[in-house]
C-alpha cells in the first residue's frame, strides 16, 4: 500500500511490539498529520501523546477504521478480521510499497520451519566480509521500516506470518525446510505451508533444499523457471560431516564454531545462493568458517563440576529437537523437552527415539505438552528414563540433580515458550540462570 493512499484515512496500528513501534515511528514520519490510534493491551502501551484503544479486538472496532496496518503474529484467520470492513496490511507491506526501491538493494528472502535465522544471520556476515554493505533485516535484525537508506542486499528472515501478508517481491528466495508448526495461527499444517510459500512464488530467483520431503511435494518449483538446489549433489550438500561441493570436500564440523549437520547444511544454502548471486565462492567459505553461533541456539552454558549445560531455547519444533540431540552424546545426555502446545504431532520425535540404538541418560518433559509428550515417550520406549515435572525450574533442578561428572544438561524444548515466559531469549536466560544457581550455590 501506497503511503499516499493512507492520506485523509483513519487507520490504526494493531499490536505494538517492535514492529508495532517501527511502524507508528515510520509512519508519523512520512506522514506527520495522519489519524493514528494504537490498538493493544494496556500493558504493551507507555508512549506520551500516542493515541490507544485497550477495548476488545472485535470486527465491529476494526470497522471503525479505514486501514490497520496488523503486527505479524496477529493471526488473520479469524472472525473479528474477516467480517471486518477495514483494509489490512502490514509493516513489511508498507516497506515493499514505498521503500524497497529507494534502498537500491537486492532482496534475499530466507524462510524455512527452521534454521532461518541461522541461515539469514551467515548469509549477511559473508556479505558484509566480501565487502558489501548487507543489513538483516525482518523476523530477525532491524525491523523493515528502519531500513530507509541506500545498501547493495537486504537479507530478509522471513516468518511464515510475513510471508502471508508481507507482498514480499525477492530477488532470490531460499526455502530451508518445511515442517508443521504455527497451527495456531494459519489453522492448518496445509494452510501454514500454503502461506510459508508465498515469499518463494513471487521471488525471480528460487533456491530450495533437494532433501525436503515437504518441500519437493509442495511443487513450488514447478512454478518457477529460475530455481536451483541446495543439498544436492549437483551443487552443495553435507556428506559425512563435511560440506561438499560435487565431489570436492570444502570443510568439516570441527573446522568452525557452530555445531551440528544441520548447520552445516544451512551453510551449503548460503553456499548455493552466494553461487547464484553470481559472488566468489571461496570467499564465501572463508568468511563462513568465522561465523559464531547465535544466542540460544545450541549455546554452550558452560562447564559446571563437570557437567556441561547446552542452551537450545529456540527450539520450537519436535525436528529442531532431533537435530540437537545429533550434537551429543546419548547417553550422557538429559534432554529437557517441552513448552507452548500450538498442537503439533510428537509422534516424529518418539519414532526418533525408537529408531536409535541406545537410549538417552534421562528425558525430562515439563510446560503446557510436557504430559503429552512424556505418555508418547513412556508407552513407545519402556526402557528409556523419562520424568515429568509442571514447569521448567523444576525440571533443571531433577536434570541436575540427575547429572553426573561428563554429562550434558540440554534445553531443546521442541515447543514454543509462551506457556511461561515471554519469548525464546527470556527462556534460555532463565535457564542459564537456573543453571548458575544450582551449580554454585
């Protein structure tokens, strides 16, 4: 949306996180005489002169405005905005419209179940050490509408929430994966990979993973005639915790940072879409092999009388969590699990187990699915040790009372974290915490 067809409008900005905040700053910039009424809870206000509605979200006060401009984790598959008269958008909307060609960037949108800020964060780094002035921005890094200056590549961590309402136009969009999760939002596993995709439909250039099930089923390459593949063989792929090029090895596992095959192949899908921009490759691999891991995502707590505590609070997905457990070994381990239910099947993670030869030292399930979770694992696996306890302190007090000298505590919860905390960060600092307290009191 145009900002001069918000001009003479009564328009309101629905959620006020750091989105919600980018947004009224943007917008009483452009257009300083704009009626502007904040819609959210009392607690997400605070601003002086800013007009707010705490009232009930129902279609009947979303009608009273001509436009909402609607924060990303605000679900559109609901009454009150579907019987609704008002026009929706979105700050990422709002940028694509009347910014993105003042930036004179190309665009890389990088979306995926998960790995995606991973991906984005690296994509950007190797950019920025070939000498580019590359900003990450969306999902994760800056919000959008704060990009307004000139720069060569916006690296855009998509969430399959802007991806449904964004109007994304990439350059190159690279799909990571496709798994079930957001059910809460979009309704459906179907519906979330319905929306996931549409960043990847309308971007020129398509990068996707030749290993993903749900991907390949997806057919969204056959949509597109500029598509190229990651995990490959033709191209960039992990082979014996290496990552290789055709049939030349480029690096191990133990020539960086990060941890895990997953990662590695996150780094053959900078690879292929570095390839596809046309950029040196091996310049590319040098300035992978420097990137650090980020906050909460397979973070290494520390070593604790012995016991190593691995922080993975990202983790949202029951596949997140077997390719933490890919990183450690079982049965050294007490794997910490659960958090926010939004209904996704555990069946995959208990197959998992199942499959593997030995079992891991404890399972310790705790949050609003933890019940759930701990009867799959209890019925499908006798033998494997598994407790349940009703919130996460209580379960980092049995994991450490449980561990021994070479064991490792690990947070991978496979859920969200909105049952008790705020967000991931808060949850993995809580745990660090937690951690500390116990092990130095």
């Amino acid at each position: 949306m145009k900002l001069v067809d918000l001009e003479n409008k009564k328009v309101a900005l629905w959620g006020f996180g750091m989105e919600g905040k980018a947004s009224l700053a943007y917008l009483q910039k452009r257009l300083p005489d704009l009626s502007l009424t904040i819609l959210c809870p009392q607690s997400e206000a605070g601003l002086s002169g800013v007009k707010f509605n705490h009232d009930e979200i129902t279609a009947d006060l979303l009608s009273r405005f001509d436009v909402v401009v609607k924060s990303p984790g605000i679900s559109p598959y609901q009454d009150c905005v579907e019987n609704s008269t008002a026009q929706f958008t979105s700050a990422t909307a709002l940028w694509f419209a009347n910014e993105r060609r003042a930036t004179g960037a190309q665009i890389i949108a990088v979306t995926g179940t998960k790995g995606k800020s991973t991906t984005a964060a690296m994509l950007t780094h190797v950019l920025t050490g070939m000498g580019f002035n590359a900003v990450l921005a969306g999902n994760f890094g800056v919000p959008l509408l704060e990009q307004t200056t000139l720069c060569d590549y916006v690296v855009l961590e998509t969430s399959s929430y802007q991806a449904y309402d964004g109007e994304i136009t990439a350059d190159v969009g690279l799909l990571l994966n496709l798994y079930s999760e957001h059910l809460d939002w979009h309704g459906s596993e179907s519906q979330y990979h319905k929306d996931k995709c549409r960043v990847i439909a309308s971007a020129q250039q398509v990068v996707l993973n030749a290993k993903d099930e749900k991907t390949l089923k997806s057919q969204i390459a056959t949509h597109h005639n500029q598509v190229s593949y990651f995990a490959s063989e033709q191209s960039f792929y992990v082979l014996n915790n290496s990552l290789m090029y055709q049939d030349k090895a480029l690096f191990s596992l133990h020539a960086w940072s990060l941890k895990g095959r997953h990662n590695l192949l996150n780094a053959a899908a900078v690879c292929q879409v570095v390839s596809v921009l046309g950029l040196n490759i091996m310049a590319c691999i040098n300035h992978i092999k420097t990137f650090k891991s980020l906050p909460h995502r397979l973070q290494l707590v520390g070593l604790f009388n012995g016991v190593i505590a691995v922080n993975d609070s990202i983790s949202s997905t029951p596949q997140s969590t077997m390719a933490a457990l890919d990183t450690v070994k079982w049965d050294k381990t007490i794997l910490l699990v659960g958090g926010f239910d939004r209904g996704l099947d555990w069946q995959c993670f208990v197959d998992f187990l199942v499959q593997q030869t030995e079992s891991l030292k404890q399972v310790v399930c705790s949050g609003q699915n933890g019940e759930k979770i701990y009867k799959l694992v209890q019925q499908a696996i006798p033998q494997q040790q598994v407790a349940l306890e009703l919130s996460l302190d209580k379960a980092v007090e049995v994991a450490c009372k449980r561990a021994e000298v070479g064991d490792t505590i690990l947070l991978s919860p496979g859920a969200p974290s909105f049952d008790a905390f705020a967000n991931y960060q808060q949850r993995g600092v809580q745990f660090e915490a937690w951690i500390k307290q116990y092990f130095m009191c």
